[in-house]
C-alpha cells in the first residue's frame, strides 16, 4: 500500500479539502475526548506551513442524513481554534451559497470546517453529485480519516475520484504501522482480542492465525470459546450459533503452533450492574444464573506470562465489562502491562473504542508505540481486506510519471473505481 502523500504534495496556495475524523464523543455539547482532533494536527500544520487554504470535512454522530443541533461540529471548531491558537470558523451547512463563499474568501494559511456531513443522506451514499459538490472546493484532496477509510462515502472515495489524492500523516502512520503487523512483525508477535462478540472478530483471527505467535481471548466472545471447550457460561453474553467457528479455530492453532491463552478463573456477577454482587471463580465452577463480566487474577497471570517475551503486541477489545468500572480491572491491568513492555522495548499497537479508551484513561497512550484511531477500519484492515478510502488514493509510481497541471501525478479520476 504504497501511497502517495502530503509530503509528496507541494500545496503552496492551494485549497486542500481535508477529510479529517472529528467524530469526538459529546456531553452536554462538550467534547469529553479531543484525542482523534489532536491526532488530525500533524497534517493541518504541514499543510498550513505551506500556505495552504486548508478546508477541513467530517462527520459527527449519526444524525440519519438529518441537522441534529446536538451534532453540529461548533465545539470541535472551538476546540480546534485553542489547539491550532488561529480561528477556525465552521461553515452553516456542508454545502450552499454561504459554504461557497465561505471557501472563495479562504486566504492562503487559513482553515474552514465544513458543518456535518451527515446531513446529508448522500453522504453515506456516495452520491456522485454530492461528491461532485465538495470536490469543486479544492484543487487537492487528502483522506486523514483512518477510522472511516473502511467506508465508501462521498467525502472518502466520491471526492477522491474528482481530485489528486493524498494520504494525510495519520493516514501515512497507520497504514505503516498496521502494515507491519501483517508484513513483518518483530517475533514472538502475539495478539489480545477481547470485546463482546466473536462474530465480529472471527476474520481477524483466521487472518492472523498463520502471522501470530500467541493468541489471548478475553471479553464476551471468549465465552463462546468456553463453551466450545466443554464448560458451561451461565447466563453470560455468548453466541451458541458460532461455538463451530471456535472450535475451527482452536484447531486451526493446534495446527499451526500458535498458542491460545483462555480464561481459566473469571469474575462472575449476579447482574450486569453496578453494585452488584460479584465474586471471581474457576471456569468449570460457573452458576447457571450469573454472568461473567471480568478475567480472574490466575488469568490475568498466565496471560501475561504468555505475553512477556512478545517483541510485537496487538491488542483490540477489552477482557471485561469495561464500561462498568469495577467490572474493567482486567482490562485496566492489561493496559498497564502493555504500557510497560512498550517501555522496554516492544512494539504494541493498541486498536478499537474500549481499548483505546482504557489507556487513555490510564494515562498510558503517549507510551504504546501506536494507538489506532480506527476500531472497524483497523479489523479491516487486519482481516487483509482492502479498504475503499485507501485504496482510492494514488499510488506512488514506481518509475517516472508525468504530471498534471496541480503538480500532482496525471490520472485518469475513473481508474481507481
């Protein structure tokens, strides 16, 4: 995946539509995380170091192609105006008269936000006409949206056909790092996949399985596993319909070397709640009326154990009900572990919302050698699928190629469909 990028792009005076991701969780019309708008910055600066007229597109939510005041990018505006220290004004509507004129008067070295694009129902249709509208803002286009590349929308593919395409540096930095998860992993390699359900996650590890070292399941979907294995999960979340799908995989390691590590000891609760009455018990021992929501301390143990000698960790998905904070100490101490191998040398790579979400709140992120800014995109990607919003971008060329009028290599927009 060998893209071109801004560093390639001489963007001096132009207008360079920016897909960025700003879809930054809100309370009360507050911005609780600006992590993702952080992760955007390297780019916007690049670009406006070269004087470039930087117009920034993204979605907030899912507002179903509706204005939804309580989605409306002001507080992103704002709080990209504090980290950039220059105004960012943010247009009424991602298209109109306004918009249009908003861009005409856009001078060298400033940038606009475009108000939501999901708006407009034919954004996620990849309505050509509406793709067609944002593309006659700018002369460049760069795609610094990771987290939605896996989608094929008008401001991530549409748009992308109507322009020269670039990669921002987000982009640049997790097609690299997950790239070499793949390609050429520092060994033992060894992957954690937790989160809810195994449906989800089953093309990721049979993607990994002939690239991994150690498998470590844990979450939800490590009960289907424990059924696959003979025991019984109570009233635990669990798909009975996939217990084939694990045993294939179990076998499938057995088969190839890779070691998986399971639950041996879990933390059972009388309901899914907070205050509940929770205890930590053997897996053979589990009640028929209580749910698992957490790892064990035996399991916690002989995870990380099996994880030590990793040079190279991927983690997406977390052990417990992290969302329940005495239900998330597995996952918490996974995140701190983690951090401290990064410390020592490994390269670990942390993907996917409630993951992400446990080493921010542990204050580890600037620790992890990566920390991925798409949950379905990263899956994606690491099930070996290609993902529409890259694969539209340009290629590097590998000999000499002619350029167009924008400085930019000549490309016919059709031939990247």
């Amino acid at each position: 995946m060998d893209k071109l990028t801004i560093r390639d792009l001489d963007a001096s005076g132009k207008r360079v539509l920016v897909r960025v991701d700003f879809n930054v969780p809100l309370e009360d019309g507050k911005i609780t995380d600006d992590s993702r708008i952080r992760a955007a910055l390297p780019t916007i600066r690049a670009l406006l170091a070269q004087n470039a007229r930087v117009i920034l597109a993204s979605h907030l939510g899912r507002p179903d192609g509706k204005v939804q005041d309580g989605l409306r990018l002001r507080p992103v505006a704002e709080r990209l105006s504090q980290l950039l220290r220059m105004p960012v004004p943010v247009t009424g509507d991602a298209l109109g008269a306004g918009t249009q004129d908003a861009v005409r008067r856009l001078r060298p070295g400033e940038v606009l936000l475009l108000e939501n694009l999901r708006f407009h129902a034919e954004e996620e249709k990849n309505d050509p006409e509406f793709a067609k509208a944002l593309a006659s803002y700018a002369e460049v286009y760069v795609n610094d949206a990771f987290g939605t590349a896996h989608r094929a929308h008008a401001s991530t593919v549409g748009v992308a056909k109507l322009l020269p395409a670039y990669a921002g540096l987000l982009m640049e930095r997790e097609i690299a790092q997950l790239s070499n998860l793949l390609e050429n992993p520092a060994r033992p390699f060894a992957a954690i996949i937790g989160g809810a359900k195994v449906s989800g996650k089953i093309k990721v590890l049979e993607h990994l399985m002939g690239k991994v070292d150690v498998f470590v399941i844990g979450g939800g979907m490590a009960n289907t596993f424990l059924l696959a294995q003979g025991y019984s999960v109570g009233k635990s979340l669990a798909e009975p319909d996939r217990v084939e799908d694990a045993r294939r995989i179990l076998a499938a390691a057995e088969a190839a070397g890779v070691r998986v590590v399971l639950p041996v000891d879990v933390v059972v609760a009388k309901e899914v709640t907070r205050g509940s009455e929770y205890k930590t018990i053997p897996v053979a021992k589990i009640p028929a009326s209580w749910h698992i929501v957490d790892v064990g301390r035996q399991t916690l143990a002989l995870m990380e154990e099996a994880l030590e000698p990793a040079r190279t960790i991927f983690w997406n998905g977390p052990l417990g009900v992290f969302e329940i904070p005495v239900f998330g100490t597995g996952t918490r101490q996974i995140a701190r572990f983690l951090a401290a191998r990064a410390e020592a040398g490994a390269t670990v790579v942390v993907g996917g919302g409630d993951s992400v979400a446990a080493v921010e709140q542990e204050g580890l992120a600037s620790k992890m050698t990566h920390i991925s800014t798409g949950g379905g995109a990263s899956l994606e990607f690491l099930e070996g699928r290609e993902l529409p919003g890259i694969a539209v971008l340009l290629d590097r060329p590998k000999t000499t190629t002619a350029t167009g009028p924008s400085g930019a290599p000549s490309r016919d927009p059709e031939a990247s469909a």
